[in-house]
C-alpha cells in the first residue's frame, strides 16, 4: 500500500461498487462534498474480466464494495435465491478482493454484523458486546450464513477492511432501507436492544479508514445499544407525536417470518479507540437523525 495513498485528496481516486444501492450512493454524495476523484464499478463482481477492466481504466487509489444481495423486501428473499445470494456476497465479495490484491489496493468492504446473536457469553443488556476476533455464531438465516463464510475466507486477504454493519439508519426517514423507516411502517415490532449503525456519522469514517489505510475486521457500530421501542419513542418525539405501535414477541414474530433475524451486540472499542469522536448509539440518534427531523411547531 503505497505511501501516496495518504495525504491530500489531489493523491486519491477511488472506486466503488454498489451505484444503485443505499450505501454506494451515499459514499459518491460524500466523495463530492469532500472533493475526492470517485467513480462507480460498471463491472459485475463475480464477473473477474470486468473488474480487472474497471481497474485498468480508472487506476484508483482504494475501492469500496457496498455491493450485494440483501434480498427484496427483506433477508427472507435469499431463503429462496440461495445460487444467486451465493454468486454476488460470496464469489462476487472474494473475486474483487483478489483482484484488489493483486494490484496492492484495500478494498473498503461493507459486511454485517448480523452474523451474532446474544449466547451466555454475551447476555442480552450485559453489556458484553461481541469482539472483531469472535467467531459468527448465527446462521439462522441464509443471508447471514454466506455473510459469515466470506467473512472467515477474507481474513486471509490482508488488504481488506472488513466493516460489520448493523440495522443501518440515516437520517433520510423516507428511505425503505432505513431500520426507522422499516420499524415504523410494521405492523408490529419486537423490542430488543441491538448495536446499530448510523450511516451519516460512520460512513464518512469509513472514507477516512480508507485514507488511513486501515484492514482487518471492524465492528462498524455506534458504541453502545438501543432497543426498537427507544427508537419509536424518540421517533414520536421529534417527529409524529401521535405515532403509535405494537410490540410482539420473537415467538410471534417467527410467524411471520421465514427466516430468523439476528439480535447483538457488538463491542465498538477497536473502533472507538482509531475515532475518539464518534458518539453512541442514542447520541448518534438525537444528533445525525432526529435533530434534522424536528418537526418544529408552527405558532398561529
């Protein structure tokens, strides 16, 4: 990783996949308003050729994959897409990472961190949050089993920053992505605290890891944990005092649902040490999401 990576934006260039997704699209925004050289991968991942072409073509200093399959609505889809979830989050993920390699290059690459769920090693409310070195030890849904496995083989590809995210949030409450937007068009909800991810204060930090030339594993979540029904309390707060909700129980929820959904919490430490001013989890909340929300009141 040549020294010329670091330093002034003049030095960066950077490419990233995933143009129609909710992240890749923020990251061109971000890239914009930094005045950093981007452009977006025109290749397929698993597609190695197109790749190495989008390589040879835009030269850059690091590449971001934000990039994959999720499923449409939902996690649920890759029950039933298992080769197709499997060619883009696994075959996909690794070729690019080869290639990345090949040509000396860190790929900043947005994971999950739902591939954990709360054991006796990491009660639920103890505070004991899952670690960068932890073995995944959920696998209840298709989604999160590739999202594991790639996560084990990339351990060996030492230029790839690995970034668990958690139930992104932005500030952008129209989204459908949006884990607020989601909770709050349920018909019900479960209440669980879980670690989160607030893209307008981290995803910026994941442009400055790329800088840095940060690798290896980071859990990508605001310290601390917040539960669905702290969400939507602060949610009627600042934004529709006469919203109202229904809870249920994961035993109810697994009704409805075909596949089970991950519950953690991950230890934000490593990544709180490298970025002292990150906020937690509810400041996050009230800073980046719900303060430019505020419905402010129109006095007659």
């Amino acid at each position: 990783m040549g020294a010329e990576a670091n330093g002034s934006s003049s030095s960066l260039n950077f490419l990233i996949y995933g143009r129609t997704g909710w992240i890749g699209g923020i990251l061109g925004k971000l890239c914009e308003a930094q005045g950093i050289p981007y452009t977006y991968g025109s290749g397929r991942l698993e597609d190695r050729r197109s790749l190495v072409a989008d390589l040879d073509s835009v030269k850059p200093s690091h590449v971001f994959n934000a990039a994959g399959v999720t499923g449409r609505p939902n996690v649920d889809w890759c029950e039933s897409h298992k080769v197709e979830t499997v060619r883009t989050n696994v075959v996909g993920t690794l070729t690019l990472a080869d290639v990345c390699r090949e040509r000396g290059l860190v790929l900043i690459n947005y994971a999950t961190g739902c591939i954990f769920e709360y054991d006796s090693g990491h009660p639920l409310g103890s505070g004991l949050g899952f670690k960068e070195e932890d073995t995944p030890n959920f696998t209840g849904s298709f989604y999160s089993k590739t999202k594991a496995m790639v996560e084990e083989l990339l351990k060996n590809y030492e230029n790839v920053c690995t970034l668990r995210v958690r139930m992104p949030i932005s500030s952008d409450l129209s989204n459908p992505r949006n884990f607020i937007t989601k909770i709050t068009r349920y018909e019900k909800v479960v209440d669980i605290p879980n670690s989160m991810t607030i893209l307008d204060e981290l995803l910026p930090i994941s442009l400055e890891m790329a800088k840095r030339n940060l690798t290896g594993i980071w859990n990508f979540t605001n310290p601390g944990v917040v539960s669905h029904n702290e969400i939507l309390e602060m949610y009627r707060e600042f934004v529709d005092p006469s919203f109202t909700w229904k809870n249920f129980t994961l035993e109810e929820q697994a009704k409805v649902i075909v596949a089970p959904r991950s519950n953690n919490e991950l230890d934000a430490t490593k990544l709180k040490t490298e970025f002292p001013e990150m906020l937690s989890i509810k400041e996050s909340l009230v800073k980046f999401v719900f303060e430019p929300n505020k419905k402010t009141e129109i006095k007659g």
